[in-house]
C-alpha cells in the first residue's frame, strides 16, 4: 500500500489549510489626516502706486509793488541837530529835551506825561518829511512821533507810533483832539526799545501820506489846518521813564 504519498499530500494540505486558517490579521486604526488648511491669499503690495497727473497751474507774473511815494523835488532844508537855538530846549525834575550827538532827546520821567519841542523855523504848507525816531527806553503805552502844521494857535496834526506796534494821526483843534487815522497795529512799527524807524510824511493841500520804514501806512484828505511849524513829541503812559532820539531830518519840496 502507497501511504507515504497520502501522508505527503495531507500534510501539503495541512499546511496549506492552516495558512488560510490563521488567526484574523489585526486591524490598524485609521490614520487621521491633517485637515487640510485654507489657504488665504495674500494681497499684492504695491510699491510704487500710480499717481494722478496734475493739473498743470499757469505761473502768475509777478506784479511790481505799486510805488505810492508822490514825486518829490529839491531839498529845503536838513537838520543834523548841531545847533540849539533851532529847537525849544527845556529841563526840569522831571523831564528834558536836549542836544546829543547828532540827534535831539527827549526824557520824561514820570507817568502820563505829555512832552514836546517846536522847531524855530521855517513855517511848512507842503512838503515831504523824513526823520528816524529812536526810542531807548519805551513800553507798550508810551508813544512818540511828529507834530506838523503847528500854528500860534495850538492847532496841529500829530502823527504818533506806540511802544506796542501802533500808529495813529490826530489833529487838534479848538482845545480838543480828535483821532482822523485811528490806532492800528502796523508790521512796520517795532515794538519796545531800543529800536530805530524811519518816519516819512507828505503834506500836500488836503492830502496827507505816511510811509515807515518804507512801508505804506495811509493816505487822508484833511485840509482844516493849512501850514504851521514843525515839532516832535514823547508822551508817557502808565510807567514812569520814558527816552526817545530823534536824527537825520530832511525837508524837500513835493513836485
């Protein structure tokens, strides 16, 4: 009997039947996969932007400063303030006007006090005036200036700049003052002291022009007071001391 080939195919069989029969395979669990990320993106720097044309603006041509200055015409007289009997000098305890170096001063030493000094000669109808004015020693409501057409009677224009930057124009008349070019601030006018201006004024018929510093201040039409002398004056507010040089005065007819 041929039993070892059956035994050999059983075994093969065994064999084959047992590798189909082991146990279960195990079973991993599931990966978990990364959500997936949204990706967002990312705006486009730019950096140089475009930029709207301009509107391309005419250039304006340039227009020259109108020169308001009337004509004027031949010299009449200068004073370089050398000799003291052109002038009305004066001094007290209080108050001074006297003769320095090429220049005329008056000092007031006490509040609200009103001080001036007359020029001899000559009498002036029309006429272009320049003269600098210095104060030394000012605050903001002290004031000074110029007196013109100054008559026998004590009636006069006066032209006045204050330690604050002003500058007005009164006349008086008949024992009163009225005010015809009231205070007004002016870029013109310094403030405080030391400082120095240039005073320049036309008197024509009824026109009256002021310029300081070569700057234009303003024109009025007056004609109650025709001719008369010429003078300067200080005049204190609520402080004590007050200085103020006067210099270099040039009198010249108007064309």
């Amino acid at each position: 009997m041929k039993t070892v080939p059956l035994l050999c195919a059983l075994f093969g069989f065994s064999l084959l039947f047992s590798s189909c029969i082991a146990s279960p395979a195990t079973l991993m669990p599931d990966t978990p996969v990364p959500p997936t990320a949204t990706i967002t993106p990312t705006a486009t720097i730019v950096w140089f932007p475009p930029t709207s044309t301009p509107t391309v603006v005419p250039t304006l041509a340039i227009t020259p400063t109108l020169d308001l200055k009337p004509k004027i015409g031949t010299l009449l007289f200068s004073d370089d303030f050398r000799v003291g009997t052109d002038w009305m000098l004066a001094q007290t305890n209080t108050s001074s006007i006297a003769l320095g170096k090429n220049e005329i001063t008056l000092a007031i030493a006490q509040p609200k006090t009103y001080l001036y000094t007359l020029r001899k000669e000559p009498q002036l109808d029309n006429f272009y005036l320049e003269i600098n004015a210095s104060p030394n020693l000012c605050l903001a409501d002290d004031e000074y200036g110029i007196l013109f057409r100054f008559t026998p009677n004590q009636e006069f224009y006066r032209l006045g700049l204050t330690c604050d930057g002003q500058i007005h124009l009164d006349r008086y008349m008949q024992n009163r003052a009225a005010m015809i070019y009231p205070k007004s601030y002016s870029g013109a006018v310094p403030p405080g002291a030391p400082s120095s201006s240039l005073i320049e004024l036309w008197a024509s018929k009824n026109q009256i022009i002021v310029f300081v510093n070569q700057q234009y201040q303003f024109t009025l039409n007056d004609a109650a007071i025709p001719a008369g002398s010429f003078g300067l004056f200080a005049r204190t507010g609520s402080h004590d001391a007050m200085t103020v040089n006067f210099s270099d005065l040039k009198v010249y007819q108007i064309k």
